[in-house]
C-alpha cells in the first residue's frame, strides 16, 4: 500500500477507539522506534493488547499487523540519522546477548532473501552482464565494500571491469563518461541511499546503457531506474549497515558467471596462480 501512513493516522485518529488512539499518537510521535517494533512490543510499550495493535492495522487498510511494519519501514528507511538508527537498535538488541541476536537477524535476512529474490531477474543479470561491452560497478559509501569486492573479482573472470570511482561527482563521471549502449552498470546502495550511486543508475540508463540495481527493497530509488533489480535484505545493526545478505548475493553472482566462463576462468588463476607464485603474493605456512 503506497501511502503516507503518518497522513493516514492523523486522518482516522478521530474515528479510532481509545487504545487504537494511543497507538496512533505513539506512532506519530516516534515512528522510527514503532517501525521495528513487534505488535506485542508496542502494544505493551502503550499499554493495550496485542490484538488492538492488530485490529488498528487493519483499520488502516492493511493486512495485518506486517503490512503496516513494512510500510512505516519502507517510509522511514533512509530518513533514520545514525544517532536515530542507534537508539532504535539499542532497544531492540535491549540487554541480551549482542552476538547472538545480531548474528540470528542476518541470519534471518539471508533466508528473507533467498525466499523473495526474483530469480527471473537474477538470471536476466547474469545473461546481461555476460553479453556487456563493459561492466561498470558503482557503489558509495558502505555500499563500497558490495562495489570492491564485486569488482575484485570481476577481474579475475572478465578483461571489460570499470570500478566506478564514487568519492566525488566528479571522479564518478569521469569514470563513466565513455559509457553507452551495450554497457552493463551494477549499482549498489542502501539506506540511507546514496545520491551519488542514483545518479550514476541515472547517467547510466540516459546513456542507454543497462542498470542493474542491487538493493534493499522495490521503495529503494534505484528501483525505477533499474532494469533488473536483485533484491537483498538489509536492516542495521545499531549504526551497521548489515551487508550479510547482499555479499552472499554477490557471492551467488559471481559463482554463476564463473561457472558461464569456466575455460576462462580456469586459464585466468592458472596464469594468476603463477604469478602469486612467483612474485610471493602470499605467505607460506610455516610447515615445521
């Protein structure tokens, strides 16, 4: 449901009974720790049953309780301020054990992932980028890591790799400038959603070249201006930004284009593997 949800409370708030006007005050007023919060939570927190929390989603139009989540999360996900993403993972780890409830929620998000990823597009990625003149990859900011690690080992399976430079404007341009029709960008971003990487998707399709966006939901801005979109859950951890899911996306992409160009491949780390060799790239075991 494409709406704006605070709107939508303050409208019904008259007609609300007495409890459902207490969740929706709450809501109103902090909506970025309501979002990630259960329905017995904020049922609790205002002091009505779970089942009035349920009873005011559907009120609203939604389809039970999830729906309303999604869309308070959907609305706020690249609004929260570090400090803002702070408070509300501190009440929702609370005062339990660190590792294992971060460690279970990506967990729990690479299972959401594999689940509601669009194969279709997946396999249109991988089809796309084999068939590229070049293979361009943005990503900025925390993104960087999902951009550098792509293009690591892009190298090592393709001759056609341009690592988008995003630290500024500028470089990110100049990066791109012989961009056009028959290139392939894949941009990287989630919340809060770097403008620099929605404007290289941007500069990308207005040279008719394809875009495939790797991100957080279908609400990401990368969406509209993605021909294929490949779809990976990231919520925070604290001020994180939890890559679990999108890096073992990546991981999947990667290993499916290996295994397009296996000779390729083969030949490239039999070549490589020399050269770590004999330039003693790495370290040996001390065997005694």
């Amino acid at each position: 449901m494409v709406r704006d949800i605070l709107v939508a409370i303050e409208q019904n708030i008259p007609s609300f009974s007495k409890g459902q006007r207490q969740i929706g005050r709450y809501i109103l007023e902090n909506y970025d720790k309501a979002a990630f919060m259960t329905a017995s939570k904020l049922g609790k927190t205002v002091s009505v049953s779970e089942s009035t929390v349920v009873r005011f989603a559907s009120e609203l139009g939604y389809d039970g309780y999830p729906g309303m989540q999604k869309a308070l999360q959907d609305m706020i996900r690249n609004k929260l301020t570090s400090i803002q993403r702070f408070e509300v993972s501190e009440d929702r780890i609370g005062t339990g054990d660190v590792l294992d409830k971060v460690m279970h929620s990506d967990i729990e998000k690479i299972r959401m992932t594999m689940e509601e990823i669009d194969r279709l597009d997946f396999t249109a990625s991988v089809d796309a980028i084999l068939k590229a003149n070049r293979i361009y990859i943005a990503g900025a900011r925390s993104a960087m890591t999902i951009a550098g690690f792509l293009a690591f080992y892009f190298n090592m399976i393709f001759d056609n790799v341009v690592h988008v430079q995003t630290t500024s404007m500028t470089d990110m341009f100049e990066s791109m400038f012989r961009m056009k029709e028959g290139d392939v960008v894949i941009a990287a971003s989630f919340p809060r959603y770097s403008k620099r990487t929605v404007r290289a998707a941007r500069f990308a399709r207005d040279r008719g070249a394809t875009v495939i966006a790797i991100t957080d939901s279908e609400s990401s801005p990368l969406v509209p201006l993605a021909h294929h979109r490949l779809i990976a859950k990231s919520d925070m951890a604290s001020f994180v930004d939890s890559l679990v899911a999108p890096l073992s996306l990546c991981n999947a992409l990667i290993v499916a284009l290996g295994r397009k160009k296996p000779k390729e491949v083969s030949e490239n780390f039999e070549f490589l593997e020399q050269v770590w060799s004999d330039y003693e790239i790495y370290g040996v075991a001390d065997e005694n």
